[in-house]
C-alpha cells in the first residue's frame, strides 16, 4: 500500500516541526519524517528560550 502526502518535511527538529505546525491545519495532508527515533534526548531543544513556546503556540492554534 502506497500513502501519498501533499507535502513531506524531512528532519524533526525546530524548523522542521514548526513547519509541520503551521502546514497542520490548512488542509494538507502532512508528513513528518526524521532519521531518529522518539522521543529522543537532544540538546539543541534545551536551548530554546521560553517567549519560543508563545509563537509555536501562535503557530499551531491560528
């Protein structure tokens, strides 16, 4: 069985499922694939600032 996709990011990190957030609700059919498996420990995500979190909620409720 073959699954089609409107648009396919690759990586899982910030840009990534920001991009994924944003795409999530206009109707597209998404996918979000990475190399890793998760949940994952990752010191890049410890290093996001706390007003990050307001605009990735902005992102993903509007």
């Amino acid at each position: 069985m073959t699954e089609q996709f409107d648009v396919i990011i690759c990586g899982a990190g910030p840009a990534g499922t920001t991009c994924a957030l944003a795409l999530g609700n206009t109707g597209l059919k998404v996918a979000l694939v990475d190399k890793s498996n998760f949940p994952r420990d990752k010191v890049c995500g410890d290093g996001v600032a706390n007003k990050s979190i307001g605009i990735v909620k902005k992102i993903y409720w509007n």
